[in-house]
C-alpha cells in the first residue's frame, strides 16, 4: 500500500485526553503542526507544546458555549479536498484553506452520560455536532487524511510515522476510517435509541444498534463461525461489567450461557435468601434456594446432577469458602457472582481452567430496556421480559386453593420458567427445581421430560421415588390440552401454575379438579424463545 505525503497539519480535539500529551509530543518531533480547540488546545499549551487555536485558522471565535467553533469552509475544506484534484487546490488557493491531515477526535461522552443518569439537558449538551462531522469528512477522505477516534490507536498512528517518513499507509488510512464510519454509528444509535425511550417510541421508524468491542473471541457457537463481543451503552450488570479473576478466555457459548445464568439468578432477592442457578447450553438445569450458598448449591445439583457437569453456576450473592469447597468437586465452566472473597478465590485458584466473574451488583429483573435478534434482512426488536411473578395478581381457578408452602413453589417454578427456553414445564418442591423440560415442541414432552430426569436424578441418589413427588409444576404458557395437566399429575404434582388463557381452559381446570390439584393463573405469558 502507498503512504500519502508526510503528515504537516493536525487537527486534535478530543473529549478524553487520556494519552494526548505524550502522543501530541511525538507528533511535534515527526515536525507536525498542531491545531486544536478549547480544553484540548490549553492541555497543550499547559504542556509547554506549541499548538494553534482553530479560531486563528478560521476567523471566528468559538461561540453559543463551544457549540460553534469547527463547523468552517477552512476547516471542512482542510479534511474534505482531494489533493490531486486541481480544481479542489484551485478553491484552497482562492479561499486560503490549508490542508489538514490528520484528525484525532474522540466525542462529547454522550455515552458516559446516560450511563450515570444524567438528566436530559445534561445528555443533549453531550451530542457532539461537530466531531461527527470533521470525522465523516476525514474518513470520506481517507486517501488523504488521517483520521483517529480511539486513544488506543495512538502508538500505532506514530509507528506509522516512524515507517513512512513521517506519512501513513493507505491500509492503515482506511483501517481507521472503517472505526471512525462505526464510532460514528455507534454513538448516534445511543442518542437515537435514548430519544425513543424518552419520547415511548416502542417502533421508531429507524432503529440501531451500536457497541464497542469488548475482545473478539476464537470462534462463535461453533468452531467454523466467527465472533466478537460488543459491549453496548447499557450498564446493566453482567458479563459485560464483570471482572474475570481468573480461568482462560470465555467462549462464546460461555458468554452467552453466563448471562443467562446470571439473568435467572437476580430474579432472587439476595436479602431473602442465597440462590445458586446452574445452566448448561443456556437452560438452567438446576435452581435452588436457601439460607446458605452452599445449601442452595446442593439442592440445585440435586435436580440435574449429570447435566450440571461442564455447567455455569450463578449465584445472587458473594462467593464464600463453603460454596467453593463443594463446587469444585465436579469440573464446572464458570463461577458468576457480584462478589467473592479471598478465600474463596484462593479455593479456585487450583483449577486454572476455571473461569469467575464478579459483576459488583445484580442486574434488576424488573428494569426495561431492548433486546434484539437477527433475521435474515432484518432484526427482531422487543422489550425486556421484566415481569416479575411476585407482581403479579394470581387467580385461583380450582376447587382447591394452594397451601402456603405451595403458594411458596408455585412462585418459585414459575419465577424459574421465566428463563426456561419454551415450551417449558418446571417441577419445584421446597425452593428448589426437582425437573426441568425445556424447549420442546410439544407442551406434554416438556413435562414428561422433566418428570424422566427427576426419575434419573433420583436413582443417582438412591431416592426411593423422585422428588416430583409432592412437588408443584410451572408452565411458562399455557396448557393447551389437558394432557400436559395428566402428566404432571403422573409425575406427583399436586399444585399448577400457568399463565391461562387457552380456549381449553374449562377442560384443563376440570382435569385438575378432577385429580385434586389446586392451580393459580397468572395471566402473564414466559415464553423465551
């Protein structure tokens, strides 16, 4: 690739200075002449480096609060003008515009903003108009101009230096004005995105989405697939707040499963009781609570032994010695908590493959906010499932009403389903799942499944019967036909909750009349797809 003319003029205006002095320095010895506005110009000269004010360049001091200081002929037409085109020098010559070659701006943190809460004046000082702009021409330019929008890039734009006499490659040019089209992007799906939260615009007529990349990772869902992790402007706690303290890199399928783990377990209050949910391929296989971690962890394994093997283990609340004692004794993926203490990390630590997360907080179940999935030509956009059963008005349509302890499971089983892919049937007994069906095209498998792994896990425990006996069962839908009824009925069942709604409602309430279960309607759908 050719390198463009040695770099004579930049341009610097930058939000986040981290690094600028010492890049702004090693531009100075390549010879470079410095530009730049406001906070970035006087962090410059309070440097000792020699730097023009953009208003000498163009005539105009910055005005209305800075927000009019770039947008200028002398500036656009220093990014914008071709070079080799003599019409384009012809206009510079006319109109005194010099070339400028480098850009480096970072944006107003519009961003950072939203993340704190700030208010709305607040965020609407934070949309930057005229980096985007000066940025869009660089990058339009880019077989001229330099553009940089990320710190990180710093050291590369002077290597740059150094390897070309003072220019930069046209590989690196349009490298950089790929990331600089994307933070472009990203920032303005931010703002839009905030403005039709603002506004209650459910289905503005333009949507996007934007992130940064977090890391990019050896492989998607399966080896032949690529994939990257973007982190996005929601700070929802989470595998994208979470700090790993030790273990490899995290996998895509470890990612993902990780955050559906950690979901689940915020639906429990830590002040309530210690919850432990464990997930294998993006269901959990088992969901207990307790006093103690290490008793809830117990009661989850109980529930699915064999597929919890290889799993992820989310808990609600810090990671203590005991709870880290019993989890490595079986090889287990990740370990997600908001905390953990020093002697359970030191616990961990003899299995190095072992990864932990510490997020520092639980994201709320009830928070709304987006999620997206791809289609092809298109992208399937819905709020968050943050209903939550414990707001929910439930209906008792049997002859019996359900006892305390099993009100208790009811809420349990179907706070459970909510993260169940669907179809999905959950046997609970005792704050604890005991079956789990998940995914099945047919309501009636899912339960018999559930009931088949509960019959299993009670062999490997040498249980005489399983624990679906005297338990309750959730459905994450409602129960189109009886059957789905009969066989949770078969697998020891004496108590239902189901969001209703089926034009067979009649048959399935008989039915569990019928065999004397007490059944509750949510009138609130789960279905996770």
């Amino acid at each position: 690739m050719t390198a463009a003319a040695p770099i004579a003029r930049a341009l610097l205006s930058v939000s986040d200075k981290t690094g600028l002095i010492d890049f702004a320095k090693g531009l100075v010895a390549h010879g470079v002449e410095l530009i730049s506005t406001g906070g970035t110009r006087k962090a410059l000269e309070d440097a000792g480096l020699p730097v023009k004010d953009v208003a000498d360049i163009t005539g105009f001091p910055e005005m209305m609060d800075g927000r009019v200081k770039t947008l200028h002929p002398k500036v656009h037409g220093g990014l914008l003008a071709i070079r080799g085109n003599h019409e384009h020098r012809a206009a510079m010559a006319a109109h005194d515009i010099a070339p400028i070659d480098l850009l480096v701006v970072n944006l107003y943190p519009f961003e950072a903003t939203l993340a704190r809460g700030g208010s709305f004046e607040d965020l609407i000082e934070n949309i930057d108009i005229g980096g985007p702009a000066m940025i869009r021409a660089a990058a339009k330019n880019h077989d001229d101009v330099t553009v940089i929008v990320d710190v990180a890039d710093y050291h590369e734009v002077l290597a740059e230096l150094a390897e070309n006499a003072g220019a930069t490659s046209l590989a690196f040019r349009r490298r950089m004005a790929a990331k600089a089209y994307a933070r472009t992007g990203a920032y303005d799906a931010a703002i839009s995105n905030w403005f039709a939260a603002t506004l209650e615009e459910d289905a503005p007529s333009f949507r996007a989405f934007g992130g940064t990349l977090a890391e990019a990772l050896r492989y998607g869902e399966n080896p032949h697939q690529s994939a990257a992790f973007y982190l996005t402007p929601d700070k929802r706690p989470g595998v994208a707040t979470a700090r790993q303290l030790q273990g490899k890199a995290l996998s895509y399928n470890n990612l993902n499963d990780t955050d559906a783990a950690f979901e689940c377990v915020a639906e429990f209050d830590p002040a309530k009781s210690a919850a432990v949910v464990i997930v294998k391929h993006a269901n959990p296989c088992g969901v207990a609570e307790a006093p103690t971690l290490a008793e809830a962890y117990d009661k989850a394994l109980a529930c699915d032994p064999v597929s919890a093997f290889g799993g992820i283990i989310a808990l609600n609340r810090p990671l203590d010695p005991d709870t880290a004692r019993k989890i490595v004794e079986i090889f287990t993926e990740v370990i997600v908590a908001p905390d953990a203490s020093e002697e359970a990390i030191a616990i961990l630590s003899a299995k190095k493959n072992l990864r932990l997360l510490v997020t520092g907080g639980l994201p709320d179940p009830r928070a709304g906010g987006l999620t997206a999935k791809t289609l092809a030509g298109g992208l399937l956009v819905q709020s968050r499932d943050n209903a939550v059963v414990d707001d929910m008005t439930l209906k008792v349509v049997t002859k019996r009403s359900p006892t305390a302890e099993e009100m208790a499971d009811l809420a349990f089983a179907f706070r459970v389903a909510k993260h169940v892919k669907s179809n999905a049937i959950v046997y609970a007994k005792g704050g604890a799942s005991v079956g789990i069906g998940a995914g099945q095209m047919s309501r009636v498998n899912s339960a018999r499944i559930a009931a088949a792994k509960a019959a299993d896990a009670a062999k490997l425990a040498g249980s005489a019967e399983p624990l679906t006996k005297g338990s309750v069962v959730a459905s994450d839908a409602f129960f189109p036909f009886a059957d789905g009824l009969e066989a949770a009925v078969a697998a020891g069942a004496t108590a239902v909750i189901q969001p209703g709604g089926s034009q067979r409602d009649a048959e399935v309430i008989a039915a569990a009349d019928a065999a004397g279960l007490a059944m509750v309607f949510t009138g609130t759908r789960h279905f996770r797809h």
